[in-house]
C-alpha cells in the first residue's frame, strides 16, 4: 500500500467503506482499475472485519491504495469518516463494498466539476445489479421512477433541498463531490448507521451548495439478501427518527412533509418495539405517531396488551394493513 506525499496529490479521492464483504470488495476494487481516467487515490476503510478482508487488501500493489484497518468496529458513519479525513483529493466519492462505479464515473463528472466551479456536486443515475453482478434493465428503471430521477432533467435542479428530501433522487455512491464542500458542512454526522446519506444532502442544500444532475446511469448499486432482514429494521428506524428530528424546513411544504414523515417513522418504531417486548417506550412513540394512521395505532396500543409470545403473529399481520 502506498501513502501520498504532498506534491503528488490526486485530483479525486475514493473511498470505499468494508465490512466483512471480502468476497465482493474486488468487484468493487476493480471497478476503480477500470476508470477511464487514472488521477485518483483509493482509500479502503475496514470497519474491523473478522473474514479474509486483509488477506484480499495485500494482494494489491498500487501505490495509489491506501488500507485502513480498524482492529474493532467503530461503525458505519465513523469508518466512512476515518476516510474521508485522510482524503487529499479535490473531489471526493464514497460507494459501498458491494457495489461499482462504471468506467466512465470519474471522467464523466469530474469534466462538470472542472468545468463549473460553482457546482459542489454531480449525482448520476445507477444500474440495479443482482448478487451476481448482472444488470436488471426493469428494476433498473421502475428505481429510476421511484426516486425521481426520470422527473429530471440534466443541469442544476431548481429546488435541491426538494429534490433531496422529498424525492431523495441523489444516491451518495453515485455522486461526485468537491472535497472541500463536504468539509463546509463536516461531512457525515458520526456516530449513526442508517439515513446518514439523507442527512449529509439535507445539510449541503441547506447550506446553499449547488448540485448537478446527470442522467446517465454511471454506478451500480447491487441488491441482494444481506440487506433484508427483521434485525434491521429497529436500528433503521431509530437512527430515521433521529435524521428527521434534526431538522426543522422554514418551507412550509417541506416542513409538513418532514413531519409526516416523522410521525409515520414515530409510529412505524413504537409498534416495532411493542411487538418485541419494550411495551411502554413503543406506546409512547405510537401515541405520538398515531396521525400517521390512526387504525394501526390504535389496533397496535390493543396488541400492546397481548403476552409478549403472542405479539410476533399479530404485528405481521397488523403489517399487512395499508394505512
């Protein structure tokens, strides 16, 4: 591995954050290799993987790696930071482990950046690939709708905070971004898990940054089983709660929207904890959420009064219910 001195800085950092993904990591590796342009550095944050990650990492020779390896888990946000703060690129991109950018990522944006010095970010659109990395042309497109990206159009969105909150249309792993403007707004907040993306683009449209849309599909984001599971969906709404209290929109559309938002994440967390056993803290948080959908709180306060053995087969079929 090799470490930059200060005269050969590279004009675009990458960072790409691991945690016990050693059979995907060179998917993602090699996808930096295969760039069309080669004035980067690439930076491996291991959040203290017990699998063959190290043993991957050495196999590599380009001194334009850089491998950090926590010896335990310092988690999500808190490793992607520990990248991020030893970057010396101009521009910057953090994409996961399992996931690619397509060769002509880098060159494609990073010409926009040059080119404008008043835009701070350049999003694209993504490929949805499969656990065997290949694309899925139909999915790939229904998520383009679903986020909001077939709404628009190349150049700089006329409402970012609109377009990052409420569309959610900028994916951070597709997205190339001047170091300097993340460092304007301290990058990821430390410390959470989940929604930390949301929360970094919330912060640079409120901060006045311009972003830039680029409707191609330069990355790929790859879907597959490791990210489901029921264990998730506690943490996940814990640390949405926390990224939806963080803020308050002087926008009143926006506003009512966070707070629908809110209140829907209030509810969703309360009747998640009921069904698991922490009765009291899970009533509060359905009572506070309960505008979200008054027939779910309600049904769910009533199964708050089952035994705890009998709650699993009655959350999920309270799950089933459209609000």
């Amino acid at each position: 591995m090799g470490t930059h001195l200060p005269f050969d800085m590279p004009k675009i950092s990458i960072c790409i954050p691991t945690y016990n993904r050693a059979h995907l990591l060179p998917d993602a590796i090699d996808s930096v290799f295969a760039q069309t342009i080669a004035d980067w550095e690439l930076i491996i944050c291991d959040d203290g993987s017990k699998d063959a990650t190290p043993e991957v990492l050495s196999r590599y020779h380009d001194p334009r790696i850089r491998y950090i390896r926590h010896s335990r888990n310092v988690g999500k946000s808190n490793n992607m930071r520990s990248g991020f703060e030893v970057a010396t690129g101009t521009y910057f991109i953090k994409f996961d482990d399992d996931d690619r950018l397509t060769p002509e990522f880098l060159e494609k944006t990073s010409e926009i950046l040059d080119r404008t010095s008043t835009i701070d970010f350049v999003g694209t659109d993504h490929w949805i690939i499969d656990s065997k990395g290949q694309r899925d042309h139909a999915f790939s497109d229904h998520n383009s709708h679903k986020w909001g990206r077939t709404e628009l159009s190349e150049g700089i969105p006329d409402n970012l905070l609109a377009t990052v909150f409420v569309k959610q249309s900028f994916q951070i792993g597709a997205t190339l971004f001047r170091t300097q403007a993340l460092h304007e707004v301290d990058y990821m907040r430390p410390n959470i898990q989940n929604c930390e993306d949301n929360d970094l683009f919330v912060r640079l449209a409120l901060e006045g940054k311009q972003g830039y849309y680029l409707p191609q599909r330069l990355m790929e984001y790859r879907v597959h089983a490791e990210q489901q599971g029921i264990d998730r969906a506690i943490p996940y709404l814990k640390d949405k709660l926390t990224y939806l209290t963080n803020f308050e929109f002087p926008d009143s559309g926006l506003e009512k929207i966070r707070r629908s938002r809110l209140a829907e994440t209030q509810l969703l967390l309360g009747l998640r904890l009921i069904e698991i056993g922490d009765t009291e803290t899970g009533r509060n948080l359905v009572r506070s959420g309960k505008f979200a959908s008054i027939s779910k709180a309600y049904t769910g306060l009533a199964l708050s009064l089952l035994p705890k053995s009998l709650r699993q087969t009655a959350f999920q079929g309270l799950r089933k219910l459209k609000p």
